[in-house]
C-alpha cells in the first residue's frame, strides 16, 4: 500500500532552482555590456541521436531513444529491479510534454521525494528513452519517459517507443501542467488507444507467454494549474463524463483503456505540488485485479522485448511545413482532378497553373496534341487537325504541315509527329467552351428518334400479328401465345417483367429463360437435335429418354400427326436463324462501327459505362438484369443499385456529361449548346438539377464543365444504345425464342 509522507516539507515549485529569484535580482543591477572582446556562444548542444544515460543508483536506462533495449535477458532485467522473478508487479508507467515535470512527479509520488529519476534546470531535456525503477515496498515498477512536444527529429520514432511502452503499462499518468488541456494530450491518448485496439492487443494475444496482459491500461490524468480551475464534479456530470464528451467530440475513440480517472489541482504561485489526491487514485487502481492483476517481471519483459521486434525498423520523419499555402492562393480546382491553381490569388493575366500531372475523363475533353518536335525543344505547342472524309492534316503553328493520317472503319491512324497531354480544366468562367459539332451523331439522332416513335406506335399491332404467325407453324401440343401471361414454373408475370416466352418441345407449355435453360433431344415428339426442354421434362427425360413428356395429354392418334406439325415448325425456325443471323452480319456490324465513328470524344466508351452513372442499374435485357438481381438479393439492400422492375436496361449517353445512363435516369430534353447540341437531346436528370440550381443561384451557367461528381466509372460489358430511345422492349414471341442464340 501507499504510504502518504506527510513530513515532507512544502519546497519551492517543481524544477525551478532555489536561488533563482537571487539569480535574476543581480543580472537586473548589472550594467549594459561596454566591452565585446570576450562574447561567448551559447552551447545548444543536440543529443537526439546520442545515447545519454542518466542512471541513478536506483534507476537504469531500460531503452534509449533509438528504439534499443539496453536490457538483454528476463535475467538481468530480475538483477537490475533487484527484486526475484517469483514476485508479482505492476508497472506504472508516466507521460506528458517535456518540462512538465514527470520525474518530479514520479520521484514525490512513488520514493517520498528521494531524486531516484534524474531533474534538471536546464532547457535540455534530461530524460531521453525510457528509465525503470523498482518500489519493492508496494511492488511496482515506475518507467519515466521522454517527454512530448520535444524538439527531437525523430518524433516519429519517439511516438512509436512511448506507445509500446504504453502497451505494457497497467497505469498511465499523463502528466499536464497547462491551464487547459490542450489538444496534444486528446491527442496522444486517442492515438494510443487506437494502436492498441488495432496492433498492440492482437500482438499481444499473440505471444505464446503465460500470463502476457492483452487489456489496456488504466489512465489517470494528473491536472496541475495555477491560475485556472480544474476540472470539477458535479451533480449533473462528473470530471471523467466531461473528458470522454470531449474525446468524442474530437473523434478519438478510447475504449482501449480500462477506466479514465481524472485528477484536479490547483497550486498557488508560492506553493508547493500537494500529490495527496494522486496517490489516492493510484492506490485505487493498484489495488484493482479485475482488468489487470499483477505479473511476473520476466513476463514484462518478454512482452516488452517481443513489441519492440516487432514493432521496429526506420520511419521516414517528414517535417510538416506549417506555412498556410491555402490562405495565398488562388482557390480555383481542377475539375477533372481536383487539383488547386499553384499561383497567387488575383493573378490577372497568367493562365492557372499545377504543375502536377491531371488525370485525364472522357466528359471533359481534357487531352491536347502537341508537336513532338517542338516539345522536344522546349515549348508546348498545340497542334489543329483538318478532317476530311478520308485523311486529317495535322499543322503545327510553328513547323507547318507535319503528318498527314489516313481514316479507317476501326479508326484513325496513329501519328508519331504528335503526343498527346492531358491538361487541367479549370472551374472558373474564364474558360470557353468549344463547342464541337457532332454532325454523324446528330443523323444518328434523328434516324433513332423517327425508329423509335415507329416502334412505339406499332409495338401493339406488330406484337399480336407475330404471335399469331408463331401460332401458326407451331406444333398442336404448344400452348398458344395468347394464353400464356406467367411462366409455367416460377408464375412471373411476362408483361409486367418484360421476359420473353419459350416453349418447352416436350411438354409444350411458355416457360421463361431461367426455367428453360436446358438442351437435350426429345426423341418422343420427333425432335433428335439439342431443344430447349424445361426443369421437370429435363428429369422425366434422363430417367425415361424415349418416353413422351405429358402423354396423358397426348393420344396415339394425335402423337401420328406430330411429324408433319414438327417438320413446319424446323423450317420456320431454319429460315428465321438465317434471316437473323445475315441481319445481324451486315445490319448490326455496320451500325456498330457507324456509331463508334460518329461519337463524340468526350462520351465514356461503352466499355466503360457498363451501369447507369445515376441509379447504378446494370445494363442489359430482361433476362440478364432478372439473374443479376436474384443472384444479389442478399446485397442489394445494401447497394446503391436500383432495384429491377422489368424490361430492359438500355445504354444512352447525356449529351452533357457525356456518361452513360439509362432511360429512367434522363428523359429531359433540352439544348446543350456549349456541346454543340442546338436542339432538345437527352440530359440525364443530374444536369438538368445541376442546371436548375445554378439558376436559382444566380444566372444560368454556360460553361462547358460538367457536375463536379460526374466522374467514368468502369463494370462490366452489356448491349449499348446510342441515344435513341429509352422504351422497354415488348415480350416477343415464342417465334422469335432467343435473340442471341440459334432457335432450336
């Protein structure tokens, strides 16, 4: 137990010399200086990379500053404490900023005021590394540390030390002689509770060492001031409920120590340090076994020498420039990388400038030409192109005509007379837009446009008419397409859902995509080749594979006149495949390659948007969104993903922004002329807020730069629109099976 030595006179303030008043009195009467033959330096000598021992006959130098135990073996460590291995500790360890008196405090605290930790007058700090001492009469081992907010390079490495040697503690005292609590102490206690939680708990769990602590430590916090109050108790709150408030507030998260005590005095300016209440507090928590009882002096040390390897190796000590460039400079970002102008604020007549590389987005059209010859001798020139429908002519302002590329259908030629730069884009209005003409996309436009008003006049006819030509070469055991509306199995809606009807060849009932995936011949109905057969006919087949599927529906009459209704379905679906397949040749390939050689530049590749850039949804047909979203219906309460209501996802592109979208997410129609679209095309709905706020602001912008979250984003490849129309596709026919693959 502690034993408070009430005998202890009242001396002067902590650290200070006792003739120190004496000292100043005579430097005040001396006269000026008359002679300057004899001026001496001042020594500041730096002994951060010096190894300094400060022992005493009762303390050791445990690790130096350097990260280095000077203490090899469990053995020695036993010698050193002058104490056997079989006794029980407790180590009680001390921290706060230099010169806030720790030694002091630790020398009156725990040996009745006996100089066992070295103090010093002089502005060097006389404590560097870690030192130990042993109370044999209560059984603790004290550690005084290096003190914080030192002027030490390697603060990095300093913090490192001071927190392994916070991991092995039982009993933190942060020592604080401020008026307030500052923030380096809110600081340095979140930090330690965070490298506790996150490296120092499960290392130590970790060691194979009987006994080894895996619990933070107790903190108590040891408040001295002069002038201000401390911290108070009251009815409503206590000092420790006002400190974890505060942490939080801070954002520093200190579940990592056991308990947080704090400890208030306020000592008068001729008065002397009254430890009375923090050795009470200590008593407390020494006497406490229900977190962390007390261990061997061999365990200690293992578990200190094994954080110490751990935990090493060199830290790079970057010094923080603690100059406000924000507070000079010019706050115009870069919109595609979000970087700030480098020069002065007001800098009229000088373009912005960073001098760091920008990263390069589609939507912003923020990759220039150069003249390779004249960036070769130091300029940056811009070079213009000269597009006819064959060749480009690339002219240099300075060296002329200097290549000449020929156009392809795969695209244009590259040019080694050039290099491409990308170049920031700056949010300001100084910018002009380009405005490009984009005369092949605008055909493109129109020709979708007056597509898809056709379509969407004839779905209704043109949909009753196919199903009613499918009826006809269908077999007689084929349910008519009238009478199929949900799927045979899983009873999805075919209308509400947009998925197509198929119709098994064994039993002849509509099925969906998913519940008809199988292929295996059905020798029963006359179909010898791989058809498409549902769940319950694929098992009835591999059990009875010449059986008839549904024969109780079936008489042998009926089953003799199957040949022949079979025989007309083949050549109708024969004929189909071929028409489909030249169609989809000579048809989609040259409209593909029609498409990618009319899009404008800043338009995000199809490659790339491969999900709506606003609701997230996947692009892609019915059936692909219907097996995503099952697939994902664990996680899709958690994503951002709009949910899957039916039909299919098309790919189009805001004439804006230039990302990809679907339908639902960009129904606006307006002009976009800083694009050069002078007539109403398709701008997904977050330009057309973007545009609405920036009217409610102020006056409309015209600036060509897109919303600043308007960023590509990259998944996976699905069917692409150009920009034509946002309608789902109706359900086709039975006729029509499976658009991608051959119909069986």
């Amino acid at each position: 137990m502690l034993k408070i030595d009430k005998t202890v006179e009242c001396n002067s303030a902590i650290m200070e010399p006792c003739d120190s008043l004496n000292f100043y009195r005579e430097e005040a009467l001396r006269p000026d200086i008359v002679c300057d033959a004899d001026f001496r330096s001042i020594p500041f000598t730096s002994t951060d990379y010096e190894v300094m021992d400060n022992s005493t006959d009762r303390s050791f130098l445990l690790m130096d500053a350097n990260e280095h135990l000077h203490i090899a073996t469990p053995e020695l460590f036993c010698k050193k404490l002058h104490c056997p291995d079989t006794a029980k500790i407790k180590v009680v360890t001390i921290f706060g900023n230099t010169g806030d008196g720790k030694s002091h405090t630790m020398n009156h605290t725990f040996f009745k005021g006996e100089e066992v930790f070295k103090t010093s007058p002089e502005q060097n700090s006389c404590t560097l590394g870690v030192y130990a001492a042993m109370q044999n009469e209560i059984g603790v081992l004290c550690l005084d540390t290096e003190g914080l907010l030192s002027t030490s390079s390697k603060s990095n490495q300093r913090m490192r030390m001071l927190l392994k040697i916070l991991a092995i503690s039982d009993i933190v005292i942060y020592r604080t002689r401020s008026e307030r609590l500052h923030s380096d102490m809110y600081e340095f206690l979140g930090t330690a509770s965070k490298a506790f939680c996150l490296h120092f708990s499960q290392a130590l769990q970790s060691l194979s060492i009987q006994g080894s602590a895996n619990l933070g430590p107790a903190v108590i916090i040891f408040h001295e001031t002069r002038h201000t109050k401390p911290l108070e108790n009251s009815v409503e709150e206590s000092a420790e409920e006002k400190l974890r408030e505060k942490f939080a507030r801070l954002n520093y998260d200190i579940n990592a120590f056991s308990s947080l005590r704090y400890v208030g005095i306020q000592t008068s300016s001729n008065g002397s340090t009254d430890y009375n209440k923090l050795i009470a507090a200590l008593r407390v928590d020494l006497d406490n076994t229900t977190v962390r009882s007390a261990r061997q002096p061999s365990i200690i040390f293992k578990a200190m020498r094994a954080l110490n390897k751990k935990f090493s190796g060199e830290i790079v000590e970057r010094s923080i420039n603690p100059f406000p460039e924000q507070y000079f400079t010019c706050p115009i970002l870069c919109a595609s990388c979000n970087r700030r102008c480098q020069r002065s604020m007001g800098h009229e007549g000088e373009d912005h400038l960073n001098l760091n590389p920008c990263q390069h987005q589609h939507q912003f059209e923020n990759k220039v030409e150069l003249c390779k010859v004249c960036y070769n001798n130091g300029r940056e020139v811009i070079v213009t192109r000269i597009d006819t429908w064959t060749h480009s002519v690339i002219n240099c302002p300075h060296c002329g005509e200097i290549a000449k590329t020929f156009k392809y259908w795969s695209g244009t030629q590259e040019c080694d007379a050039i290099r491409t730069q990308t170049v920031h884009i700056w949010k300001d209005s100084n910018i002009s837009p380009k405005g490009p003409s984009h005369s092949g996309q605008m055909v493109l436009d129109k020709v979708s446009y007056v597509c898809e008003a056709l379509t969407n006049f004839s779905s209704q006819p043109t949909g009753v008419l196919k199903e009613w030509c499918a009826d006809k070469v269908a077999p007689k055991y084929w349910k008519p397409n009238h009478e199929i509306v949900n799927c045979f199995s899983c009873k999805k809606n075919f209308d509400k859902t947009g998925l197509r009807k198929h119709h098994c060849r064994g039993c002849g009932e509509g099925f969906c995509d998913a519940c008809s995936k199988h292929r295996m011949p059905v020798p029963a109905r006359k179909w010898f080749e791989n058809v498409r057969v549902c769940n319950d006919c694929r098992q009835f087949l591999l059990k009875h594979p010449n059986s008839m599927p549904g024969s109780s529906n079936a008489d042998a009459s009926a089953a003799a006149h199957e040949e022949t209704d079979v025989t007309v379905r083949k050549c109708g679906e024969t004929l189909y495949n071929t028409i489909s397949n030249v169609a989809s040749v000579a048809l989609e390939c040259t409209k593909d390659i029609i498409k990618d050689t009319a899009r404008p530049d800043y338009w995000v590749p199809d490659s790339e948007a491969l999900s709506c850039h606003i609701c997230k949804m996947k692009f892609g047909t019915a059936e692909e969104l219907l097996a995503l979203a099952m697939s994902n219906a664990n996680e899709r309460a958690q994503s951002p993903q709009r949910s899957f209501k039916g039909g299919d996802c098309k790919r189009h592109h805001c004439r804006k922004c230039g990302q990809g979208v679907c339908a639902e997410c960009s129904k606006s129609r307006r002009p976009v002329p800083e694009r050069g679209w002078l007539d109403d095309v398709r701008v997904c709905d977050e330009c057309v807020s973007d545009n609405v706020n920036t009217t409610v602001g102020g006056s409309l912008s015209s600036s060509s730069v897109p919303p600043d979250n308007a960023t590509p984003r990259t998944n996976s490849n699905c069917s692409s629109s150009g920009g034509g129309g946002g309608s789902q596709r109706q359900s086709e026919v039975c006729f029509l099976d499976d658009p991608k693959t051959k119909v069986e």
